[in-house]
C-alpha cells in the first residue's frame, strides 16, 4: 500500500488535505497492529478521543467520529503514518473490544467502494500536500524573522517608535509577504498609521503587538495544538482556502436571515462587503465576506433584512464565523425580530468566551436587546435595564436615526463589536426591521 493509494480512497481532496494532520504519533494516545489489521485512537478537539480501525486487506474501516463522508481524515492519517512509520505501532497479542466488535459485525457500508483509478487528483492531491509543507516551512521562517523584530522594539521602547519612517514598516511588511505570511504583512504596513490617528495609539499599538507575538508562540507549537486552533494559526497567518474545497464540504441547512452588511475598502485598496447572517433554527452566525477586485462588483446580491434558505458552510477555524452559502434561495419573508444578549455584561461573557477560542477575532457579531441609544458629549452609546452602556460607532444621520426609532424606549440592535465600541448595522422597532444608515 503506498501513499498514494491510500489518499486515492479520500471522499474529497479537502479530508485528504487534512488527514495530513493526523499521520503524527503525536495526535495517536494507542497505536496497535495485529495481523491485517491496525487500530488506534486518536486525540479530538475536545477531550473526546475517537476509535479508529482498519483492516488492511480492502481496505476496510471504522472510525466513531462524527464525519459524515468515509473514510474520514483519522482513518486515512493513520494509515499514512502506518505506511511512514510503522515502528510505532506496538504488535498485539489481542485486539480490544471495540476492534473486535466492529470485526464480528462486518458492517457493509464500511467498505471502500471500489473506485476508478484517479491519477490525475492524486498528483494534484500530492502536489498541494508538498506546496502546503513547503509554505509552512518559509512561513516558520518568517515567524522567526517577526519574534526578533518584536523583542527587539519592546526593548528599544515605545517612544522610538515615533521616530521610525515608512521605510521601518515596509521592510518588515515586504519579508513576511516574501516569506508567505500573507496576512501579517498589511497588519505591520497598518501599525505605522496608529501614531498619526490615535491619541492613545501606545495602547493600541501595544496591543497589536501583543496579538502578533502570540501568533508567534503559537505557530512555534503547531505540531502540540489542537487541530481547530492549528487551522485557525495558519489562517491569522496567511493560509487561504478555495472556494470550491469549502463548497465541496457538507453545511448547515437552515434558513438565513440576512441582519447587516456594510462596504469598505483595505490598505490595498481592495473594495470588501462584511454581509451577517443568522440561522433561524440553528441560532448560528456566520459572516459572508466577497471582495470587488478592480470595481468588477460581487457575485452575489443580498437584500438586508431578507431570509434565505440554504446550505452553509463554514471556513475551518476555531470558532468559526466566517462561511460560504450554496445556492442561497430567497424565501420571500423578512425579519421581524431579532433575539440576541438581554444585557452587556451577557454580551461581553460570550465575547469573552469565543476570545478564549480564538484570540485573534477582530469584528464580532452582538445582537443587544432592549437597550436605549443615548446622546452624550462623547458620541452615542447605548444603555441597557442594568444601566451598563457601550460606545456606538455611527455617523450623524445614524445618531439621529437611531434617536428617533427609540424615542427614549428600547430597542434591539445589531452591529459589529470591535473590542471597544459597537458599529450598529440594524435595529428592530415594534416588529419592524430597520436597515440603519438607508
């Protein structure tokens, strides 16, 4: 059995991209073999452990985790380091219970179905699987290049910070794109304006220098971490995924209520439209993000306020929000209220707690309700029944409108947190769905 004909049993190219993770003694807390069969059981996400066997003649499988495309990702890693390193497979004198059981059963579908030879997607296949070990290797290069960088301006201190050129920024900006850490290059370029537009930027630069050296530390630990918050690393870092590989993925069918969307423009110049929805069965967020590139537009046309049934997909992460939407089909209904935070302390709580699994989370979705907007000398905020409040993001007509909708009574609002202030993207007002800024 070589590597190849093993990844040629994949579902999708996508579980046999990640079964990658899994060919690791590491990931394994049993590894057995007896005869024609080996088994082991591999470390999950959680503290769950899945039960994974195979028997090599066929082959034939088993795994009890919750994958609904066979075999699943632990099947084929196991396989892959059995073929790699089979030193670390202890030889049995007995198989244990479970084994034994799947065995005595002989479950049908457990069987490979015999495939048609595919050459061309298992070179494919190969090929991205060495690419991506390639760039994860220059990427540790860069990563190492960027810890230097950082300890060396703690040490020199805040102050000469004021006293760099652009040319400081984009020397370091420019390594880590050359190194493929694609996504740290514009948050280095972005640094440089914090002096100029902030006036506690030494806060807010401390803090984005805070969240790249954990960036730092995590990605020297890839190998130890658990595999949602190793795919997230990789992607804070600059690992981007296709379409087509999300898409070919099973989602969430639920129906879609489409509660903000808003347009901008990146450091590259690069037109962006953030689009929230929100499952009415399922109570999930997620977040569509398209780009326009050179002004062409998008491909898709949300109508805000609107609710759409579909199957929706989610990018790997470890607490994934941002997602993919197969053939949204409009239902004709619109929302006529929203359910979110009963007050800011609840809010800040889940906040709290998808930080904990995602310490790079940037623009959070909060739904607020019955919460007052209130004009103050400092701009809007809004207060809720614990008298708590939280600054609001909005431009003049949306104070006012915001104002008037309220009239001094609650009201339930959507918008983006930023991890200081709310930018409000909507509001609902006696069964009303209201589009704010339209």
């Amino acid at each position: 059995m070589t590597e190849a004909n093993i990844l040629s049993h994949a579902p999708d190219l996508a579980t046999a991209d990640r079964s990658e993770q899994f060919a690791d003694s590491a990931k394994w807390i049993i590894l057995a073999s007896q005869e024609n069969f080996i088994w082991g059981r591999c470390l999950g996400s959680s503290s769950n452990t899945y039960k994974t066997s195979v028997q090599l003649d066929g082959p034939h499988f088993n795994c009890n985790c919750p994958a609904r495309k066979k075999p699943c990702k632990h099947v084929l890693g196991l396989l892959l380091l059995f073929v790699r390193q089979p030193k670390h497979f202890r030889q049995a004198s007995e198989a244990p219970d479970w084994v034994n059981t799947w065995k005595n059963k002989k479950i049908p579908n457990s069987v490979v179905a015999s495939k048609k030879s595919m050459p061309d997607e298992i070179a494919k296949l190969d090929k991205r699987l060495k690419n991506r070990l390639i760039r994860i290797q220059r990427m540790t290069a860069g990563v190492e290049d960027l810890e230097v960088w950082l300890l060396d301006l703690i040490r020199q201190g805040m102050a000469s910070v004021e006293e760099q050129d652009y040319k400081f920024w984009q020397d370091l900006s420019a390594r880590m794109v050359d190194t493929q850490l694609s996504a740290v290059g514009p948050k280095i370029r972005s640094l440089q304006l914090l002096p100029t537009t902030l006036d506690d930027w030494p806060e807010a630069l401390l803090q984005e220098l805070a969240s790249l050296y954990l960036l730092v530390t995590g990605f020297k630990q890839l190998d130890q971490l658990p595999e949602l918050l190793r795919e997230q690393i990789l992607r804070v870092a600059g690992i981007t995924d296709k379409k087509s590989d999300i898409l070919s993925q099973t989602g969430l069918m639920d129906q879609w209520g489409v509660i903000g969307s808003f347009e901008g423009v990146n450091l590259d110049n690069i037109a962006y439209r953030k689009t929230w929805l929100l499952g009415r069965q399922s109570k999930k967020y997620a977040l569509i993000l398209d780009y326009s590139f050179n002004n062409t537009g998008y491909d898709q046309h949300w109508q805000t306020g609107h609710i759409y049934s579909g199957e929706l997909v989610y990018y790997p992460g470890s607490y994934p929000l941002r997602a993919l939407i197969k053939l949204p089909d409009p239902t004709g209904e619109s929302i006529e209220s929203l359910k979110g935070a009963k007050t800011i302390n609840d809010f800040l709580e889940i906040h709290a707690k998808a930080l904990a699994d995602n310490p790079w989370l940037s623009d959070f979705p909060v739904c607020l309700q019955n919460v007052i907007p209130v004009r103050t000398s400092d701009g809007l905020v809004l207060v809720d029944a614990e008298k708590k409040y939280v600054s609001a993001l909005t431009r003049p007509e949306e104070t006012w409108q915001l104002l008037a909708l309220s009239a001094g009574h609650p009201l339930t609002v959507f918008g983006e947190w930023t991890g200081d202030a709310l930018l409000p993207l909507s509001a609902v007002m006696d069964g009303r769905f209201i589009v704010l800024g339209s």
